[in-house]
C-alpha cells in the first residue's frame, strides 16, 4: 500500500512553499480514521468533524481569512451605496418627473387665469405630438363648447325677456288707456285684451319651459311610441279646427322613446303648417329599415332656401306679424329640433310639391 507517513509529515512530491502555506491544508485517511498524509499545517481538531466517505477520504482545508478581509473591505461601500442608491433615485425621479409635469402645470396656471368673462382665451399648445399636447387641445375644445355655451344662453335670456316684454307690454297699454279714457274701449274690450296677451305669456313660458327640459331623454320614460297614432291625434285636431287635413299616407310607425316629447314634436309641427297653410296641409307616417319618417306640409308660402337651417333657431320667425298674430312665438321649431335629436334623430325642411314647406322628422327604431 505504501509507507505510511505520520499526522503533519509532507506528502512526497510537494514543493517546499507549498508545505508552508499556511492558508491551505489536506490529509488523506483510510477507513479506519488513520492520517495516511497530511500537509504540515493540518489542524487534527479539524478532522473531528469531517466523515469518513470510503476506504480512503481526502479532506481539504481552506482558509477563510481572505474572504473575511474582503468582506470586511466591502462593508462601507455597501452600506454607503445602500443609503445613497435611493437618495440618488429619488433626486433623479424629482427631476424627471417636474420636468415633466412642469407643461402640465403652466397649462393648469393659464385655465385657473381664465374665468366666465374671458371665455375667449385659450392655453398654449406645445409643438410635440404626446400627451401634454393632447390635453392642451383638449382643454381648448372645452373652453370653446363653454363659450358657445355662454353666447347661447345669454342670447337665450335676451330674446326671452324680449318675448315676455311684448305681451306684458300689450297688457298694460290696455289698462292705461282704460284708466286714462273711461269708455273709450268697448265693453269687455279690455278683458279680451288681458285674456289674450296673458294666454300668449301663458304659452311663451311654457315652452321656454319645455325647452330647457329637453337636452336628453330620460331612460325611465322610454317606451314603445306608435308615432302613427300621434299623428291621427293631431289630424283629428286640425279638422275640427276647419282646415283640410290629408292623412292618406299614415302608415304605421313606431319607435322607442318619450310619448310626451314626441307627442310636442307631431303638435308643433302641425300647429306651425296650420298657421301658414293657405288652404290645407298633408300628415304622413312611413316606417322603413332604418327607422320611422314624419312628414309635414303645408301648401303655404314656404320656406327660402337660404333660411332653413335658421328657422330651427330659437325666437327665429320669418314672417314675423303674421306669426304674432297667430300666436307663434318663434320657439316651436327649435322645440321640435331639441326633442328629435334628444331621440337620435333630425330634422329638415325642403320645398314642398304643395307650394308651401315640407318638414321631415328621422327617428331611429331604438
């Protein structure tokens, strides 16, 4: 088997710095436990607890004084990176992110400037296409539906007070004179007076009413409408009042919404063709793929051409005496524009083969 060399004798074969290293150790031991070999600076203590694997087992040991000096070395590195890694990450991030948000906050400045009297201004819009870009655009648009808004609503309060002026103005010339001159109106004249321009104040404010009500259709009031039979209803109406109604081209029509609101629709369509009709006027109803026509004409004076998107405006009357006299107040159009497209629909008018104007309501089958 060979000579057996007692615990710590050199191994043959080994340099002399390599049994002086101190730093590294090894021994061979046969099954029994015996140190067959070691090197010179083998500690036995350390062989207690190591396990024999076979008929032969080398154990090597390694210092591990390098290795703590290393670590030892590292440590204030370490640490100091550790703290300084998310103070550093957090300085960065700051900077990037006002950087960034710095547009945003110029954008909020210039809206928190802006204020109902000066609708008009509008914020800078950076040059590049992302996303502060967009929401500058965007915040624009706003600003621009606000201000159409505004000039809507305040030409709404003008011609309304205009409108409520008139009548009331009626009343109270009839009582002055009344008060003035005792008996020079007829008997019941000044009654008749009040009962009329109050009954036109009546209906003026009941639009102006049913015109603020109808920028949408509420879903709890949705339902099957047959527009055919509002139709018959204000046929039926119209005669019995004296005109000459063609109902031939009702056919059956329905749709799905507000009974009320399109009710108003039908009502002010036919009152507006009985107020110009010279002698009769022609209700039709036809459902088709996409949705049900309302058809109403009259064989009037109609509409110019250059007026037909106007006359859906509000407080718009073409042929103003007549419509005073007749009780228009220049709201029942846009009435019927608000409602029909409320329901998803429109609303145009055209010449008529009548002579007179030929209005036509789309509404959707849902």
């Amino acid at each position: 088997m060979g000579a057996t060399y007692a615990p710590g004798a050199a191994s043959p074969g080994l340099s002399e710095a390599e049994d002086e290293d101190d730093d590294f150790a090894w021994a061979v031991r046969d099954e029994r436990g015996a140190v067959l070999w070691s090197s010179p600076a083998l500690d036995e203590r350390a062989l207690e607890v190591t396990e024999d694997a076979g008929a032969y087992t080398v154990v090597v040991l390694a210092s591990l004084e390098e290795v703590d000096d290393a670590t030892k070395a590292l440590l204030t590195p370490l640490f100091v990176g550790v703290a300084g890694v998310p103070i550093l990450v957090g300085g960065v991030t700051w900077v990037v992110v006002t950087g960034a948000l710095a547009p945003v906050e110029r954008i909020r400045r210039e809206v928190e400037e802006i204020t109902a009297e000066r609708l008009d201004r509008r914020v800078r819009e950076p040059v590049a296409r992302d996303e502060i870009q967009r929401l500058a655009a965007t915040m624009n648009r706003m600003l621009t539906r606000l201000e159409d808004s505004r000039e809507r609503q305040q030409r709404f309060v003008a011609d309304a007070s205009h409108e409520l002026r008139s009548p009331l103005a009626g009343i109270r010339q009839a009582a002055e004179v009344a008060r003035s001159h005792p008996g020079a109106l007829p008997e019941g004249e000044l009654a008749e007076a009040v009962l009329e321009e109050s009954g036109r104040m009546e209906r003026l404010v009941e639009q102006l009413l049913l015109l603020t009500r109808t920028g949408g259709a509420d879903a709890r009031e949705l339902r099957d409408v047959d527009v055919d039979d509002l139709a018959l209803t204000e046929v039926r109406r119209l005669r019995r009042a004296g005109l000459a109604v063609d109902s031939s081209g009702v056919g059956a029509g329905r749709v799905r919404g507000d009974a009320t609101a399109l009710a108003q629709v039908v009502r002010n369509l036919a009152d507006n063709a009985a107020r110009h009709a010279a002698s009769s006027v022609v209700i039709a109803v036809r459902s088709g793929g996409r949705g049900v026509e309302l058809v109403v004409e009259d064989d009037g004076a109609g509409v110019p051409e250059s007026e037909r998107e106007r006359v859906f405006e509000r407080f718009v009357r073409l042929d103003e005496a007549r419509d005073r006299d007749a009780g228009g107040s220049g709201l029942g159009l846009a009435i019927v524009k608000e409602i029909v497209t409320a329901h998803g629909g429109t609303v145009e008018v055209t010449a008529s083969v009548l002579g007179g104007a030929r209005f036509v309501v789309h509404l959707p089958l849902s």
